[in-house]
C-alpha cells in the first residue's frame, strides 16, 4: 500500500517530492490546487503529465474563492513584481517585497488542509509538499516551522494522526535541481513560473531561482528553450 499524498504544483519543489515520495513508500495520489492563480491552466497540464509519466492517480481540486478573496499579484491582473534576475536574489529588501506582492492569504495552510482531507479518505499516512530551505528563509509557510505547527493541528483534525512532510525541508534549489539531475527528471514536465504563458517568463522570482540554480549547476543549456527571456 502506498504510504503518500503529493502536493503537486509542477513546479521544481513539488516534482522532486513526487520523486522522492516514489522512492519512501510509494504514491497514492498527487494532487493539483486551482485557486484561481495566473499559472493554473500550465500547473494542471504539466502536473497531469508528469502523473502520467510516473503512473500516478491525479486529482484536481478547484478553490477559485481563494483566488478571489485575494488581492496578491499571483491572483489578480495587476503586473508581478519586477524583473528579477537570478543575481539579485541575495537582496533581502527585494525579495521580502516579491513575497508581499505574490503572497496568498493562508494558501499553503489550505493546500495542506486539502491534503490532509483526501490523505485520511484515502487511508494514507503521509501528505508532502514541495517546501525549501531557499524560500523559507523569506516565505514563513515553507519553513520548519509551519510544518511542525500544521501536524500539531492534524493530531487533532484527523482521527489517523495524518502528517505533513517535506523531503526538501533543508535543501535549497540547486540541491533540488541536482536531485532531478540524478533522477532524469525531464525539465519539459515542469512549470515553476507565475505566469501562464505557451512559455515561462523566465523574469518572475520563481523563475529566476529556477534559473540561478541550472546555473550553479551548468545545465542552463538543458532549460533555455523553455524561457521567453
């Protein structure tokens, strides 16, 4: 019996959980969040492909009140944060302004809610999400933190004691990208952008950490068609 129920984005966070959770006990399900963000149309279609790639049952789930509630640029019309170029990611001032501005309300509570709900129903033990080390230094919801306070709420909100974990917890993105590496993890089947584009924006802060990454690495060559810039 599978033992986890993915958080599935397609972003690169989410995708080498789904990896990982393969890996320690197997997947019963992956599940995609529609809460009315720019990218939801390109995360359910790169999500869905990579479940069918792995073999995986995916389930997608609508919130679009969240999206409607929110006022974030993630969610609205209203134009993201300024380009950002993988070099200026270091700059605390900024990138505590781009969460601000991309910031929905409670969204990574819900999702793990949501989780928690199907991983119960479904008799699954585990719910992972995609978290990091990188953005939990900004983001207070990927942190150590959050995880630990959200499983004291699931010994009380669930009768089978579900948890939440994330295999990344400590890694920041170019540990994730060389996990992706090892694992021939094609980069066609992700979707880490804010944007909703034919193709990613390449200038989001999502995108530039993405980008920052393959460079550490040396693999920008296996990514650039993938960018508009």
């Amino acid at each position: 019996m599978a033992h986890n129920l993915v958080l599935l984005s397609s972003g690169l966070d989410s995708a080498v959980n789904l990896l990982m959770a393969l890996e320690e006990g197997g997947v019963g399900a992956a599940v995609t969040v529609d809460y009315g963000q720019r990218a939801a149309r390109r995360e359910v279609e790169k999500a869905a492909e990579m479940c069918r790639r792995y073999q995986v049952r995916h389930i997608v789930l609508e919130a679009l009140w969240l999206g409607e509630i929110s006022d974030g640029a993630l969610t609205t019309k209203e134009g993201l944060p300024p380009i950002m170029e993988p070099a200026e990611l270091d700059g605390d001032a900024l990138t505590q302004a781009s969460m601000k501005e991309v910031w929905v309300p409670n969204r990574n509570g819900l999702l793990a809610n949501i989780g928690a709900c199907l991983a119960e129903a479904m008799e699954l033990p585990w719910v992972v999400m995609g978290l990091n080390a990188e953005e939990g230094a900004t983001f207070p919801d990927n942190s150590p933190g959050f995880v630990k306070e959200i499983n004291r709420l699931f010994a009380y909100s669930t009768l089978s004691g579900v948890r939440l974990r994330s295999f990344t917890m400590d890694w920041d993105k170019v540990d994730m990208m060389r996990a992706a590496i090892q694992r021939d993890l094609d980069f066609h089947l992700l979707w880490p952008c804010y944007n909703g584009e034919t193709l990613m924006c390449g200038t989001c802060e999502s995108c530039a950490r993405f980008k920052r990454a393959a460079l550490n690495l040396g693999v920008m060559d296996r990514l650039q068609e993938l960018f508009n810039s």
